[in-house]
C-alpha cells in the first residue's frame, strides 16, 4: 500500500470537507453567533471536518487534484457552495428583521438599539430579541442539527470538483429572501394593525378635543399596547417562523 497516496488523498478530502464547511459556518444561523469565539468556531469546524470526512469518502474524488491551479479551483468551489448552504438560512432569519421593526414601531423603540448577535450589525432591540429567542428555538427543535445535515447531503446537489449551479442557486437565494420579506410581513402585520388603528385614533381625538395633549396621553399607551400585543402574539410568532423555517430548509436536507 502507498502510504504517502493515501495521507495525500485523505489530506485533500479533509481540506474539502472543511472548506465547505467553514464557508457555511460563516454565516449558518447559531454556528456564526457572535456569543461563539471565533476560535471555537474555528475549532469546531475543524473536529467536524475530521468526524466526517470518513463518512463522506465516497462523495470525495478518488484522484488528488494534480496542480495548485487545480487545487485551488476546487477549494473556491467548496467555499463558494458552503456560503451559499450558510446564506440560504441566514436570509430566513431575516424574517425576523422585518417583523422586529414593525414591532419596534409599535411600541416606540424604534431608537433604541443593540448589537444583533445574528446580523452583527446595530438593530433594535425587539429585533435581537426576536432573533435570540428564534435561535433559541431553533437549538431547542434540534434544528440546527437539520442544518447541519444539509451541509452532509449537499454532496448529492453538489458533487466536488463539479462546476458551480450559479443559475440555480441565484434563483434559489432570490426566492428565499423574496418568501422571507413577505413572510415577516405577514408575522408583523398585528402590529401595523395596531399602528393604523392607534394612529387614526389619534387623529379624531385631535380633531374632536384640540385642546387636549394627544401625544402626551398616547405615547405611554402605545408602550402598554405594544408590549402587551407582543406578550400575546409572541408564541405565535415563534411557530411560524419555526414552521417557514422548516419547509424551507427541508429542500437541502434529504
């Protein structure tokens, strides 16, 4: 047996696997959480790289590549795929964004804001908090474990070494992002419900008692109301999300 061709193999099946896996950890809901240091990020893509590599042998090419050239292609390759398996999730997160601003709307927190542990970017906070408790569902559904298996049966959608879907996974981000915006519309429509009537309301109370302070009354209610018609719906929120969450990534996880 040819000792030195079969580290070599191994070796290069390793940097596959880790390649795509990396690229999908960088943006995959939980795995790329700012809570997580990025060297345990970086050290649990490494032992899960190790623990499957065995596993999808058969998915690998039995030739090493024979250049850098070649090599390289390759590795762009399984990069470019895994950040498509960690975006495709990442923009159904986004439903989330959008339901968070319409219920930061409502209850006048619009200013208030924090660093998204998903986004790593300043959002509001009933955003983060819609997105820590989603993420916290989605751990607690064993989700992330979907997620994670999608990564594992991509090798079927695509192959290594094969040339990249470019038309296909366009089509399939555009979709995704074009579902989650009108989904997180939908999850936040009791609170543009709620904006409609309050702000109508104070449009006829101001017509009919000029004299009155009308916003010094409102504002307070609105917190109330906002906070209350979040108490209320939140439950809901969270199994529609999981449920959208769910059908939509059931496409890469067969």
């Amino acid at each position: 047996m040819d000792w030195e061709k079969l580290v070599s193999t191994e070796l290069y099946h390793f940097l596959f696997v880790f390649a795509r896996l990396g690229g999908a950890f960088l943006f995959m809901p939980f795995y790329a959480s700012v809570y997580i240091p990025r060297r345990v990020r970086l050290i649990f893509a490494l032992a899960a790289a190790a623990a499957l590599t065995p596993v999808l042998a058969a998915e690998m090419p039995v030739a090493a590549p024979q250049n850098v050239p070649e090599l390289f292609r390759s590795l762009v390759i399984e990069i470019t795929v895994g950040v498509f398996l960690g975006i495709f999730p990442f923009f159904l997160m986004t439903v989330l964004d959008l339901a968070g601003v319409n219920a930061a709307m409502a209850t006048s927190f619009s200013n208030a804001t924090v660093l998204d542990p998903q986004t790593n970017v300043q959002s509001t906070v009933l955003t983060s908090f819609l997105t820590l408790t989603a993420v916290l569902m989605i751990v607690t559904t064993n989700l992330h474990h979907v997620m994670l298996g999608a990564v594992l049966d991509s090798y079927r959608t695509f192959p290594v070494g094969r040339p990249l879907l470019t038309a296909d996974m366009s089509e399939c981000l555009t979709k995704a992002l074009s579902a989650a915006f009108t989904y997180g519309f939908q999850i936040g429509s009791p609170f543009v419900v709620m904006i409609i009537l309050m702000y109508s309301s104070m449009g006829v109370m101001s017509r009919l008692m000029p004299q009155l302070n009308i916003m010094f009354i409102i504002m307070p209610l609105q917190v109330y109301l906002g906070l209350a018609l979040l108490m209320v719906s939140l439950p809901m929120m969270m199994w529609w999300f999981l449920d959208f969450f769910q059908d939509n990534l059931r496409r890469f996880a067969m």
